[in-house]
C-alpha cells in the first residue's frame, strides 16, 4: 500500500518536473531567432492594419530595435548588428521629429548601444545635443492631460520607456549627473502623478484615474509592460549602491509583487490587469516585458527564484504558443492607450522587440 501511494505521488508530480526542464537555452534561441528572422524579412509589411509603415525612428521601431540589439548580442551572427547599424545610418543618428516627446527619444536607446559596440561619437552627437537642449529648457507643461504641450513631459506611462532609460544610458556613457538628476525628478514627477500606491501599478495617463471598467480600475498591460521593461533599462545603467538605484528598485518590486499575483492561469498578462475574466484574449507585447523584467529579477538575484521563476516559465511557454509556423508573434494589441483586443493573426514590431527583451532574459535564467 505504502508503495503504491508514493507512486501516485509521484506520478501527481511528475508533470511539474517535466514542465520544470521544459524550457532549454538552445530552445529559447531558436525561437527567438524565428522571430527575429521572421521580423526583419516583414519588417515594412503590414500585419496589424495600419495602412503604411512605420517611420524607422518610430517609438514602434524605438522598441523593436531595444530587443533586437539583445538578440544581436548573443545571436553569434553579424548581420543583426549590421542591419541595425543601417537604420542609424538611414537615420544619419537622429532622433524622431520631436524634440520634447518621449516617443521620439526611443530610437536614442539602440543609438546608445551601438556606441557602445562600434564607439562612434557620430552615433551620439544629435542624441546628445538634444537631451542637453531640454535639459537646460525644460517644459513649463503641467502634467494634466488636457493642458498645452501636455505630452513635452512624460505624462502617460509609456514615456517611462520611451525616454528616461536614454538619459540614463547617456549618463553611464558620459559620467555627467545632470542626465541622472533631469530623468530621476522627471519620473518622480510622473510617479507622482500616475502610480496608484494601493494597486502599486500605473495609470496609462490621467483620464484613466478615475474611471471604472466592469467595476474594477483600468490599468493597461502594455502601459504597465512598458513601465515595467524600462525600470529594468534604467535599472541596468545604475550602481546598485546608488541612491538613485534604490528609488527605482523600489517601485520594481512593488510591481513585481503585484504582478506575481494577478498573472492569468494560462500564463498571460491580462489586457486590464486587474480585469482578467473581461478580457480572456491573449496579449503578447505587455506579458513580454513583463516576462523580461521578472527574469531579470530572478538573474540579478533581487527576487527569489522558486517564487518568480514558476510564472516565467508559464508566461514563456504561452508565449512561445503564439509564435506562427513562420515565425511571426501573434495576438499583440495593435496601437493604442488603453484595454482593447489582440488577434492571432496580427503583430506589431514592438511586440517583436519586447518578445526578444524576454528571450534575453530567459537564456541567462536557463543557462544557470
């Protein structure tokens, strides 16, 4: 009797245990190859409906490029770094038109990074030039939504992507606090104004503050995936010892916590984080970064791996699930601000960008 009963436990358990080897190095990279591949091959195509596409200094672009850089990395291969150095070059190094808005600061990240491979100067000049124009004037907008130039400040979440990780990256690159100290009171500022420190997740901007869906607070998956992935961006340019590190670690965790608990049980994120049975459907670009930033937890030893490390492994594996035959990301919510829909059959390329973040995050985890 004895025996048998240890091997119905065994048998209970033994799907844990296969579920818990499941994911290999060499698989993570293959399927972020695929993807990365697949991305590259479409890159001007149209998978999401919009009717042209994206200007290559885009923020979409911006984001691709943050996790295609990751991909380059450790892909063993040249030719991603050398398409990567050609949009710079079609650039001629600039960023996107406006000078203010943090969409445009995005594409300033790959900028960065390449420096810091090819150490080119070129590579940084205009990004330079104009992270110091604002610096020296900055925006007098207030943070309202509704107030003029409103969006010259990083008054939605998504800015906390797009732009303070650039001023943190031209801090490590320069030495020079000013960049630290003009990005820490900024996103304090919005901190401030959009962290809801009962939910410890972010308002997309402040319209969604007061506003209920199906009763429960409005708090988008992307906006807070974008959040999330950035805090992980700015974290990575820090001296653990930092004081500025400390405040940005803080809110890190509080989200991290947050996010253990309110992941779906097939692995995702939902679209409305706190609304899950309204919004069944898949999104890949939020779960994403979210993936990529608990990974990094766990690889900088900042969260306990047997409590992380079981919702890594079931985000990736829904993940992985969406991937296309041909390599193609499937169900990330098409362009917008707020909880909406994602189909299998569409993509976009920041889903494709935040994907790659993941799999970087993921082949360190499993490698260890």
């Amino acid at each position: 009797m004895k025996r048998k009963l240890l091997l119905v436990f065994a048998l209970i358990w033994m799907p844990a245990v296969v579920c818990a080897q499941a994911i290999k190095p060499e698989q993570v990279k293959n399927e972020m190859k695929r993807v990365a591949d697949w991305q590259i091959e479409n890159f001007k195509e149209n998978y999401s409906g919009r009717k042209k596409p994206h200007h290559i200094a885009d923020w979409t672009n911006g984001a691709l490029y943050v996790g295609m850089e990751k991909w380059a990395a450790i892909a063993g291969d040249e030719k991603y770094y050398e398409w990567l150095k050609g949009i710079g070059e079609e650039q001629q190094w600039n960023l996107h038109f406006r000078k203010y808005h943090a969409d445009d600061h995005t594409i300033g990240q790959l900028y960065c990074q390449l420096f810091r491979k090819y150490g080119d100067k070129e590579m940084l000049k205009s990004t330079q030039k104009q992270l110091d124009f604002i610096i020296y004037h900055p925006s007098q907008s207030k943070l309202n939504w509704k107030t003029p130039f409103h969006q010259d400040r990083w008054n939605w979440c998504d800015a906390l992507f797009m732009s303070p990780p650039v001023f943190a990256q031209m801090y490590k690159i320069t030495g020079k606090q000013v960049y630290l100290d003009f990005m820490v009171s900024e996103y304090k500022a919005t901190t401030d104004f959009l962290f809801d420190r009962k939910e410890c997740l972010y308002y997309r901007d402040e319209r969604f503050e007061n506003q209920l869906d199906h009763g429960t607070k409005i708090f988008w998956s992307r906006g807070n995936g974008w959040v999330f992935a950035g805090l992980v961006n700015i974290l990575n340019e820090l001296d653990p010892k930092q004081k500025e590190y400390k405040y940005f670690l803080k809110i890190y965790k509080k989200m991290a916590k947050k996010l253990l608990k309110i992941q779906s049980e097939k692995g995702h994120w939902a679209m409305s984080l706190l609304g899950d049975e309204f919004y069944p459907t898949p999104e890949t670009s939020g779960t994403s970064f979210f993936t990529y930033g608990l990974a990094w937890g766990i690889n900088n030893e900042i969260l306990d791996r047997d409590s992380y490390e079981p919702a890594v492994q079931k985000a990736w594996t829904a993940l992985t699930g969406y991937i296309t035959s041909e390599g193609m990301l499937g169900y990330v919510q098409p362009i917008g601000a707020a909880p909406g829909q994602a189909w299998e059959d569409k993509t976009e390329v920041y889903g494709t960008g935040a994907f790659l973040c993941a799999g970087s995050e993921l082949l360190k985890l499993y490698a260890k």
